[in-house]
C-alpha cells in the first residue's frame, strides 16, 4: 500500500479501537469510491476528451525527454538500497529558506536538490525521472476517493532543470512542477485509455523514479501508532525485476514541536553508466552529492534575496496553457 492508504489505515484503526469496535464507529468511516469505480471513471474522462487539452504539455516533455541519455548498467549490476537522516536543525531551516526565499515546497526542493546531485555526478544538466504521486486528484466526477484504501499513484515523465546556480535551478523546477497539469494524473490517461497512437507518442521509459513520500506526522503524542525506528527489510525480494535503475525517495518526519526532518533513499544498481559512457558512476556518490546539492541550496538561500519565478504570478491555469 502507499504512503496515503497507510495513513487512512492508521486513522480508521485508531477510531475503531478508541471506540471500542461499536457499531457507532464502523459507521462512521466514511466509504470511499470503489477503486474499480475510479477507473471507469476515469477512462470515460479520457475516452471523453478531459484530458486532450493536456496533451500538448506531455508532448512537449515528453520529446524533450528522448533527447537525454538514458542510465544503463555496468556489469554484473547489483542492487543496494542507502538512506540519509538529515538531523532536525539542519532540515527545519533548510525547509524555512525556501519557503521564505523561493516560496518553494519540499518536493520542488528535494527533486531540484537531487537533479544537482545528478549534475555533479554525471555532469548532465538536466533530469529525467518518472514522477510519482498519490494520484487521488478530484476532477469532475472522480471523488471520493480520499477515503478509499488503494494505490491510486500516478506516474509521469519529468525532466528536471539543474542549470545555472542552485536557486534558480529551483526556481525553474518549482515553475515546472507547478505548471503539470491535472496535478500529472492526465498523463497515464492520455497515454493508456485513449487511442494507441497517443501511446506510441507519448511512450518514454525513465530509468530513474523520483517519489517524495510526504509529511509522516505519526510521532505525534495522541496516536496510537509510531513509526519503527528501523526497517523491517526490503519491499521486494531480490528475485523481483526492478522497473527502474534508481528510486529516489525524500520524506519528512514531523515531530511534537513542529521541527521537521529529513530523509533520502536511494535504492537501484551499485554502479551504473550513462548512455553510452565509459564512465561509471556509484550510488553512494549519488547520494553524497544529494546531501552535498541541499547544503549548497541552504548556503545560497541563505545569501540570495527573497525572489519570485512565474508561478508566483500567473494564475494556474494560464501558466499551465503557456
């Protein structure tokens, strides 16, 4: 289950359990939509013509996206999963910058901090990833869905922006993140449940994931539930086909008091190569370089002026057109 479904898992166990399972408290967690019902749904939508105003904006990304390298293996690839807990000081005022300095949100800041990463890694100014989110936008007749236990994520093409300084490497990505339109959900909608020509045109296939996990607000004292300290082992076995070189996954750990941490993960091949490269490069590096581009993204915010970027002043949907 995703991140979302955990949470709503959590929320509807603890009302059951406070109440003592009564026939009250059963009643009271609100039905979700089927999720059964969702795809229909949202298949009419796409079959319907919802989306086709979307498409220029996936063409665009997506042309761009098969003018970059792709990540390849080295030989004898073997796959390692790392993880970074930036300590609770360093990620409150990190996070403070950049909402004051850039009016930019945590994951406009993680994926630009992870495409510098990437630059200083394999020098390539530019990102591709598959982008993921929970997915469970409301559009038209698609709601309800908040309530209901399902992977609804939604997966879209993104390339990340790492030219010129840190700050506005992410001011230009904040601008592109916003600018998705339907929040990415139209993306899987226009390529799989419309017509297979606009499958065949908007097929790309990233090599490397981007997913932030969101805010985990489960430290709070009146829950009953905590996160373990530890993991409990991997997700998958080592048998199972891996669908990306690398997963790049960034949350936040909220504490009593409001200080906030944060976490990074990488998981994928030990080595790999990009494109036809001879170079190899080292997950470990990545993830150095991903601790390294936050600290340098603190340091310029810190010296930079407070500074807007286009989606701070265009409306959301005229942006999204242009």
């Amino acid at each position: 289950a995703d991140e979302v479904t955990g949470r709503l898992l959590v929320t509807n166990l603890e009302k059951l359990y406070l109440a003592q399972n009564s026939d009250e408290s059963v009643r009271a967690i609100a039905e979700g939509l089927r999720y059964t019902n969702w795809s229909e749904k949202l298949s009419v939508l796409a079959k319907g013509g919802r989306f086709d105003c979307d498409t220029a904006f996936w063409t665009k990304e997506v042309d761009e996206a098969k003018t970059l390298p792709t990540t390849v293996a080295c030989q004898n690839p073997k796959r390692v999963a790392l993880e970074s807990q930036l300590d609770r000081t360093k990620s409150t005022k990190l996070l403070a910058l950049a909402s004051a300095k850039a009016r930019a949100k945590p994951l406009e800041l993680l994926a630009s901090a992870f495409a510098l990463a990437w630059r200083s890694v394999t020098e390539a100014d530019r990102c591709l990833v598959s982008m993921e989110s929970h997915g469970r936008e409301e559009i038209d007749t698609l709601r309800g869905q908040e309530s209901t236990v399902g992977w609804f994520t939604a997966m879209y093409p993104l390339v990340l922006d790492a030219r010129g300084s840190s700050v506005e490497a992410l001011l230009a990505n904040k601008d592109h993140v916003r600018a998705l339109p339907n929040k990415g959900l139209s993306y899987g909608a226009l390529r799989f449940l419309t017509t297979p020509e606009q499958e065949t045109a908007l097929r790309v296939t990233p090599s490397l994931s981007f997913n932030f996990l969101g805010a985990d607000t489960s430290d709070e004292e009146d829950s009953l539930f905590t996160v373990l300290p530890s993991s409990v082992g991997d997700n998958n076995p080592p048998t199972a086909p891996a669908p990306f070189a690398i997963d790049a996954l960034c949350s936040l750990r909220i504490d009593d008091s409001g200080g906030r941490s944060i976490s990074l993960h990488l998981q994928g091949w030990e080595t790999f190569g990009y494109s036809a490269g001879i170079d190899e490069y080292s997950l470990e590096a990545l993830m150095q370089a991903w601790e390294q581009s936050i600290d340098v993204l603190a340091q310029e915010l810190d010296a930079s002026p407070a500074q807007l970027s286009v989606s701070d002043c265009c409306a959301a949907k005229v942006f999204q057109s242009n």
